[in-house]
C-alpha cells in the first residue's frame, strides 16, 4: 500500500514502541516522517535504521518552549536549510501522531505534585502545546491522532494520575475536531497494553506478569506494536476522510466486557 505516499508528518515518541512502529509502517506507505525524542544518541540510530525517508527532531515535549522549538527545526528542514532539499516533492505537514507519553503507578493518597506534572506533563501537555504550535503548518486536509489509552475510557487500578492525564486527551480530541473540521481531521487510538519497552518497565517495577497482564483481554495475549501502528496509518489514509471525532479502542476485547 502507497496511501501516505509524498505525505509529510511527525512522530512525536517516535524513537521506540508504538511511535517507532508507525514510523516504518508510515514509511513503508510511502511517507517522509519526522520523528521527535530526547535522547539524541537514541534518535540518531533509529533514523539511521529507518533510512533516508525518516529525520530525527530532539526535544523535550514536556516543555512549551521545547515544542516550539520543533516546530522551528521542522520548518528549518522543509525549507531545505538542513537535511531535506528545497527541491523536494513533499509540501506541508499532512499528519501529527502525538504518541510521546509515560506510565506511573501508584495509588491515589500517594499522588505528589511532582507525579502530578511528570505525568500530566509527558501525557497530556506534550500533545496540547506540540498540536498548538504545528496547527498553522497542518495540510488543509491534514490528519490528527492523538495516542490514550483503554485506562483514558474506562479507568483501571492503581494508575489514577495516568488515567486522568489519557481522559484528558481523549476529551481534547474530541473538542479539537469540533475546532478544527471542515479541514483538518482528529482521532483518538486508545490502545490496552502493547509489548514495548514502556511495559517491560512497567512489569520490572511491578508485581505481576506478562502472562498475568495477557490473561485478563479476551484475546488471550497483549498487543504488538506493529498492529497499534496498522490502526494509525489507516486512520491517517486519505481513503478514511469522514472519520473525526472517533475515540477508537484497539485493546483485544478489553473494554468490551
């Protein structure tokens, strides 16, 4: 499939996980994809990875000034002053995938305000002021999704913070189509858990395991990356242009029961 072919976006956690796996599915497709991390060493081998069709962008999204400070280095690299050439076929931003965030547990009386803006912070105000600053360079017929999570819709033990920062982004979604149709589309991937490297993080620090995570999704197993990734790129698809406003579980039958 070509359907993103000589389309241009961002990734932003585009260097692991599901940010990673988008970003060579969006490339298979035929896209030019600007990935954002913090790790500078890290961004730099998985653009190589990914080849000449991927840029890597460092920046620290839980800082306003550091997603202006994207948006700047992304036009510096359309505009042909760094890595891509003036003489390119590809035009404005046709896609964001807000996909940078963090996991914490912890139950309610034990929430510090530091907690507080970690995880709101990386969740919740990355995908606000990132969108913020890249709406005036969207494609009129540009596409949105913003990356939650199954715990955003129904709620779950022992990560409250959590829950709270991914409703927070689910309901932006939905206010954010409202502000944004006729021309610009926004979605919403709610995901269960995927078999990243933010889990294994989270199964090491917690006391259960992958097995004991799997059990409770009527599918019987926690999701790949590659199949979250196949989700996005075909909400981003110029063939899926009436779908806006969706909040879209992809989590094995989890919020089904």
């Amino acid at each position: 499939m070509n359907n993103l072919q000589g389309k241009l976006g961002i990734i932003s956690g585009g260097t692991s996980g599901i940010g990673l796996a988008t970003a060579e599915c969006l490339i298979r497709q035929g896209a030019l994809v600007l990935i954002i991390g913090r790790d500078g060493d890290k961004g730099a081998a998985v653009a190589a990875q990914l080849g000449p069709m991927a840029v890597f962008v460092q920046a620290d999204l839980s800082l306003a000034a550091e997603c202006h400070k994207t948006v700047a280095a992304v036009l510096e690299l359309v505009a042909g002053q760094g890595k891509l050439q003036t003489e390119s076929a590809y035009g404005p931003v046709n896609f964001l995938v807000n996909c940078a965030g963090t996991y914490e547990e912890g139950r309610p009386e034990q929430i510090t305000e530091e907690a507080y803006d970690r995880v709101l912070n990386n969740n919740l105000k990355s995908t606000i002021f990132l969108t913020k600053e890249l709406l005036p360079y969207l494609a009129k017929d540009g596409a949105i999704v913003n990356v939650a999570s199954d715990a955003g819709i129904s709620g779950n033990y022992g990560c409250s913070l959590y829950s709270a920062a991914k409703g927070a982004v689910v309901a932006f979604t939905r206010s954010l189509a409202l502000d944004l149709a006729p021309y610009i589309r926004v979605n919403c991937l709610c995901p269960g858990d995927v078999d990243t490297p933010l889990v294994a993080k989270q199964l090491m620090a917690g006391s259960y395991t992958k097995e004991e995570m799997a059990a409770v999704y009527p599918l019987g197993r926690i999701a790949k990356p590659e199949e979250i990734a196949g989700v996005i790129a075909f909400i981003l698809s110029p063939e899926n242009s009436f779908m806006t406003g969706a909040i879209i579980p992809v989590d094995g039958g989890l919020t089904a029961k």
